[in-house]
C-alpha cells in the first residue's frame, strides 16, 4: 500500500512537473500549445476536435493569443485524409499555427506540417518524404513506392524488356487498388499546393532568393509552381531510395528550399522545448502509450 502511495506521488509530481514545462512554453510562444505524439489515424480526429474546444476561452473580442496555436508534434506519420481533417478542425479555431518538431515528423506528419505557419526545428530535428501509406487489404503500404513500381514494368513492357515474372505480376495487378494509390499520391500534392499557398507563404510577398528577381512582387500563380516543386521533390522516391529518410534542416533548406525556424542556437526555446519534449517523450516510452497528447487541460 506503501508503495502505490509512492509511486501515485511520483507521477502527480511529473505531471505537475510537465504541465509547468507547457505552460512555459505557451508563455514563450504567446500561444496554446498541444503537444502529440503517435500515428495519425482516424481514432484521433475526436480527440483532436475535444481538446481543442476544450482549450478555447470564449472572449469578446478575442484576446490575440486565443488565435494561435503551437503544436509540438512527434510522429511517424499515418493518412493524408486524417492530416486534412485535423487541419479543418485547427483552422475553425486558430488563425497563426506553428508546428515544433522536436525529434521527428514523417510522412503525413510532413504534410501536417506544411499546413503551419511556421515550422521550428534543430539540427537534430527530421522531417519525411511525403510518399501516403494506403491499405492494401493486409498492410499499410507507400503509395508512391508501389506506383514507382508498376511505371517501372509498364516502361520495361514498352520497350520490349519486360521478364516472364514481371510480366505476372503486373499482370496481377488490382486496377482498381492502383486507382487508390494514385488518387492518394494527387491527394498530397493537392493538399500542399492549398496549404503552402495559403498558409504557410501567404506573408511571402517578394522575392527573396532567385538573383533575376529579388525585391520583386511574387504572383499567385509563382506560389503555385513553388508548391507543386516542393511536393514533387519531397514526393520523388527515386531520390530519397527510403519512405523513412529522416531529412534535416540543411536539406529542407538548400534542396526544396522551403524556410524552416532553426531554435539550435536559440538559448531560452531550445532547452525550454528539450527539456519538456525528453521529459515527455521519456515518460510515454515508460508507459508504453502508442498514442499521447498534452495540453494544460488534458493529461
């Protein structure tokens, strides 16, 4: 009896000790900050909905902070459809978003990213290609991969190269489950090039890196063929050769140039974000929860 009375004291006190570590952290951003960690699956959509109500204080007029929102994501991705729900529940409620990305945000957490504002990384901080994971009736599989596939062998039967086994297995192929693969993959673009464009970039008013037209106007249709380039490159598997390519702040920058908030050498929000994220993230391993979400109202 001793000892549950121990242990219960124990984690009050770490509960205690990471909802003081949040609520810094929204002292610092000047906004409410939500902390997720796990897969984006449908399962979580409800969660989302209710938390967020949950942390939404009717005042009239709004008070500035009430309109943005800080999520710290951890996450090795999930569905595309779920990131676009999710993203339609946040934006009912929150005009700025940010997204903190501590350790790693794959796949569809990329694409839940690029829906924000902002998005603040270290050095030691990854984000994914963006290739939809589809169920294909046994498993969850990389849509991209599959269709990179089966253009492949479709090229080879073109060219009179095609083998007796490969000419099986496309022979085998489910019509109707490459539909959905593509659809998937368009999905993507069409989420990034909506979200690039109205979110992300809407502040992004001239030119600032193309020599020929630095200081220039950039147009809408500019923001458009940005996005379309940023979805293509962190779309291309050719390229990355791996779905679970963890790529960092140099690559986001140089390679899709895409502006990424680095807080390494930022010494009050780097050991306030650390800190609170390996704390979090320590614990959630200790328990064994495949999903875990944290606001100052929800524990």
């Amino acid at each position: 009896m001793e000892s549950r009375k121990k242990v219960n004291l124990f984690e009050e006190s770490l509960k205690k000790l990471m909802n003081d570590k949040l609520g810094r952290l929204e002292q610092e951003f000047a906004a409410d900050v939500i902390f997720f960690y796990g897969e984006i699956h449908t399962s979580i959509i409800r969660l989302f909905r209710d938390l967020i109500e949950d942390l939404k204080i009717p005042s009239d007029p709004p008070k500035p902070e009430q309109k943005k929102l800080v999520i710290i994501l951890n996450t090795p991705g999930g569905s595309a459809e779920v990131v676009e729900k999710l993203v339609d529940i946040i934006r009912h409620h929150y005009v700025d978003v940010s997204f903190v990305v501590p350790d790693f945000a794959m796949s569809a957490g990329t694409i839940f990213c690029m829906s924000g504002n902002r998005i603040y990384m270290d050095y030691s901080s990854s984000l994914g290609p963006i290739d939809p994971q589809v169920w294909n009736g046994k498993q969850m599989v990389p849509a991209r991969g599959y269709l990179d596939k089966v253009e492949d062998m479709f090229a080879k039967a073109a060219a009179g190269t095609l083998s007796n086994a490969e000419f099986l297995i496309l022979q085998n192929q489910d019509l109707a489950m490459l539909s959905q693969y593509e659809q998937a993959r368009n999905l993507t673009v069409t989420l990034l090039k909506k979200w690039l464009v109205e979110y992300k970039w809407q502040d992004w008013t001239t030119h600032q890196t193309t020599s020929s037209k630095i200081g220039q106007p950039v147009t809408a249709d500019e923001k458009t063929a940005r996005a379309e380039e940023v979805a293509r490159l962190l779309g291309d598997n050719r390229y990355w050769h791996s779905h679970g390519r963890m790529i960092g702040i140099g690559t986001l920058r140089t390679l899709i140039r895409i502006k990424i908030e680095d807080y390494s050498s930022d010494a009050k929000l780097q050991p306030l974000i650390r800190s609170y994220n390996d704390l979090i993230t320590d614990w959630i391993a200790k328990i064994g929860n495949s999903t875990f979400v944290h606001t100052r109202n929800w524990f």
